[in-house]
C-alpha cells in the first residue's frame, strides 16, 4: 500500500513507462501526478492515456494542460488546420504545445472530447496525510505571503489553497522557492508542499536552504528536498520532483518519490527522445 508522486513527464513516454516498472505498481499502491503531462515529449497523448489507464492515479492540472485548455478553445472543429491565430495558442505553441496538438488531431470527435473534457475536470491540490505527515501536492507551488497567514489563522489547507489564484497554483517559481512556506511550524509540524514545474536543474537560481545538490554527479534533474532550518524543526517544507524531463536526453529523467520511506526512482531520457 505505498504512495508515490511524479510530475513532468512532459511527453516521454517511454521514459515515464520505465519509471512505472521500476515501482511495480501494484493494485493497492497510490500514484499522484501532478501534471504536465503534455507538450514538448515525443508522445504527450501516450503519457495522457497511460495515466489514464492506472486506476489508482489521482491527477493534478499542470500549467501545461491549463495552457492545452485555453488554446483548445480557440480550435475551429477541433482539427489542426482549423487554427486561430489568439494569444492562448501562440503561448502553447511557444511551450512545447506542437506535439500534443498534433496528437489532439488525430483523436476522432468523441475522443477529443473526451480527453479534453478529463483534463478540464482535473483538481489543483490534493492534502494527503501519510502516517504523522500531511503533505500539499500542488503543480507549481503556492504563494506563501497568501497561504500562511490563511493557514495560521485556521489550520486549514483548503481554506489555504482557495484564497489561491490557479496563476499561482500552477506558474509560480520564485516566491515559491525562494522563501520558506510559512506551512511547518518550529517543531516539524505542518504540511509539506511537494510540487514540480521547475526543473530542478534550474533550481538554483531561485532556491532557499537546498538541503541537497540540485543534480546528480552527471548533471541530470533529481528530486530535490528543500527548506530544513531551525523554523521548520529541520524538516524540509518543499520537495520538488520534476527532473528536468523537458530538458530532454543528456539533464533530463523522469522521477517518482515513495512518500513511506522517501525512495526514489529515475528513468533517464534518452537521445532522440
């Protein structure tokens, strides 16, 4: 009955798969994703319906899929050639978005829609408790100058995240990384954000108190644990898992963390990919 997250695989699928075989899932383990599935990959659409196919993986909209969304709406019969000239799709196009609307492309009606209709549904957080943790799984992060006055005030992680804008929830960077959640209290207690969307090979420029190196001996994207200091009881208040997949072969791998006992697990992008 393990629980495991992931985030980013952008596409890979190949990589994503052998990831999942390196867990063995099994039919009473849990799989969180945390989005971005799609875009720049070879394979966005594989990743979708992998995932999809896993009947104990719970789903979070990535920025990418918010972007997936927006452009879709501006898509004249839902085909390639039918192609609006609107911002939204520029700025899809621009973050990788080509592959994934090839693969929406080729989907007949019904499946399209259904697709797009899966993703529109997807939540922005999950609170999951594991043993004496409890841990905010988000996207991208959160804005702590808005969440932890909210928290401290009730103690509540929803009453949190909804005075969050999705902006933050699956765009933010710095604010986020770059100062301390203000979620865990001195003695270790409080939820624990584990989110993606920065590649970890591109943490440094925005980190506070790495606990850890941001890449492997070669370079490569890693799960980075963040944010241990004597306000936290030394319990890292952010860990980040996108490892760096959109980077492609050479940085990039897809990563998966067993929350019960902290493992991790790497698949490495490979060339062509």
């Amino acid at each position: 009955m393990a629980v495991y997250v992931t985030s980013d695989a952008h596409g890979h699928l190949r990589a994503f798969d052998e990831v999942l075989e390196k867990i063995s899932l099994g039919s009473s383990d849990t799989l969180f994703v945390l989005g971005d599935m799609v875009d720049r990959g070879p394979d966005p659409l594989g990743v979708v319906k992998l995932v999809r196919s896993l009947p104990n993986a719970h789903v979070l909209l990535g920025n990418h899929e918010h972007m997936m969304l927006d452009a879709v709406a501006h898509l004249e019969e839902k085909r390639l050639f039918g192609l609006i000239r609107h911002e939204s799709v520029d700025l899809w196009a621009l973050n990788g978005g080509f592959t994934t609307l090839e693969g929406l492309d080729s989907l007949d009606d019904d499946e399209f829609q259904e697709i797009v209709d899966w993703v529109r549904a997807l939540p922005l957080y999950f609170d999951v408790r594991l043993g004496d943790r409890q841990y905010l799984l988000v996207h991208a992060g959160i804005n702590p100058e808005i969440a932890a006055p909210v928290y401290a005030e009730t103690g509540s992680v929803d009453e949190a995240m909804a005075a969050q804008t999705i902006e933050d929830v699956v765009w933010i960077r710095a604010p986020f990384w770059s100062q301390p959640t203000g979620l865990i209290d001195r003695f270790g207690n409080g939820p624990v954000v584990i989110a993606g969307h920065t590649p970890t090979i591109l943490l440094s420029y925005y980190v506070d108190h790495p606990c850890e190196p941001m890449t492997d001996e070669e370079g490569r994207g890693k799960i980075v644990e963040v944010g241990a200091t004597w306000d936290t009881g030394g319990v890292p208040d952010r860990i980040n898992i996108d490892c760096s997949a959109a980077a492609g072969a050479g940085q990039g791998r897809v990563g998966i963390l067993r929350l019960d006992d902290g493992a991790r697990f790497y698949a490495a992008i490979k060339s062509g990919e």
